[in-house]
C-alpha cells in the first residue's frame, strides 16, 4: 500500500519539487496551497497520485479539517512535509506588527497546526516521518528577514525538541535549511543583486529545487529512519553551521 505524504506550499517552487519526487517514488501525495488554484490544477494535472487542497496553514482549525479531508480521500498521513512559507520584509526598525505577526503564524505556528492533528496517529501507527524546510537563513540570519530567520531558526528548535519525543515511536523529525535555489522568487531578483549572491557561494551556482526534493525523498523513506533532530544544510558550502 502506498504511503501518503502532506507537502504544504507543495504546487509552486522547492514545494512543487518535492510534490514531484514523492509522487515519482510512489507515495500518494496531498499537496497543501494557499491561493493559486491555476497552479494547483497544473500541479494535479501533471502528476499521478497527486491531489490537492485548499487551506491556510496558519490556521489551526483550517488545518485540523484540512487533514480530515485527506485522511478521508487518501488514508492515514504517513509522511508531513511542513515547507509553507512567506516573506515580509524590512528593517526591524521599520517592521510592523503585522509583518511579524504575518510571517510568524505562517511559518512557524503552522509547524504547530499542522503536525499537532498527526502526531498521535504516526506515534500508535509506529512510523512517521515529520520533514520540515528551514533556511540557510534560520542558520545565520539576515538583515532585512528579522521576522523570517526568527521562524526558521524557531523550525530548528522544534525539529530537535519533537525528535526526541519521537524517536522511540519511530516517528523522526528532520529539518532541511536550503541555500538560494533557483526558484520564481530568486529568478524575480535584480540581475545584478543575484550576482552578488552567487559570488558568495562556493559551488558558484544556486542550488535547484530538485537537489531539496531528492534530500525530502531520502529522509522520507525507511531507509533514513536512524536519522532524526538533524539539520541538513543544502547550500553549495555558502553557510556552513558549527
């Protein structure tokens, strides 16, 4: 029987990707979006035993009746890739509430809403694979990102936390902290900005979404069960963590 596997933000970009690599390995896969129905119908359409559905992940409830539905269309939720994200940028001193409020509940609360309604139903099952897509700048921080690096530095301490508790029910909790990867919003930076970002990474490349989706299908599998509370660094050697 095939597994199933959650991917949020999972139609567009690093989520796309990995939509595509799970659904190529054999897993049933519900892709998570928040609002481009064009590209989640392009994203269904194109890949077998992908279905996706509609709900804001920095909502709890949203997200407890999210699941239900996909549990009940596809069977237990096997596999939980929390990578929903989003940007507000600006200067600290300029931030508003609500720009941090905004990118906190999406991207670090959702890890809360989204495997609080799982986390039960992987411990009695006795598997569970909990992936969560941080960032190089969760690792080393960012001016202008004071809100995103807070979150996905936050994604970091809740993939070592819940490890532990998992690890002796066979659910693992891995994080991932991608580089810059050649994705739409990398694309839509000024050209000369972009050279000035890849002249600080080793490899002289950005990274692409593939290389992310491939370490996703790894620690997805059985055979990545012994690896858990890890956080994998995929950035061409730009920010190594000590």
């Amino acid at each position: 029987m095939s597994r199933v596997a959650v991917v949020t933000g999972g139609t567009r970009g690093i989520g796309l990707a990995i939509t595509e690599a799970l659904s190529k390995a054999g897993y049933k896969v519900a892709a998570n979006y928040a609002g481009n129905d064009k590209a989640a119908a392009k994203a269904e359409a194109e890949n077998e035993g992908v279905k996706c559905y509609k709900w804001d992940v920095g909502d709890y409830e949203a997200c407890q009746a999210g699941l239900r539905k996909v549990e009940a269309d596809l069977g237990p939720v096997d596999v939980l890739v929390n990578n929903a994200g989003i940007t507000r940028d600006g200067f600290f001193h300029k931030m508003t509430a609500d720009q941090w409020r905004e990118v906190i509940r999406v991207d670090l609360d959702s890890l809360f809403h989204m495997t609080r309604p799982l986390i039960d139903g992987m411990r009695a099952r006795g598997f569970g694979r909990i992936i969560n897509i941080s960032s190089i700048n969760g690792q080393k921080g960012q001016a202008g990102q004071v809100n995103y690096s807070a979150a996905k530095a936050g994604m970091i301490g809740f993939t070592k936390a819940l490890a532990q508790e998992g690890a002796s029910k066979g659910v693992t909790v891995n994080c991932i902290a991608p580089g810059y990867i050649d994705t739409e919003m990398v694309a839509a930076v000024p050209e000369a900005a972009l050279a000035k970002i890849i002249a600080t990474i080793p490899a002289g490349r950005l990274g692409k979404a593939s290389e992310i989706a491939r370490t996703v299908q790894f620690l997805a599998s059985d055979d990545a069960g012994f690896i858990t509370g890890a956080t994998l660094t995929v950035n061409g050697a730009q920010y190594i963590a000590g």
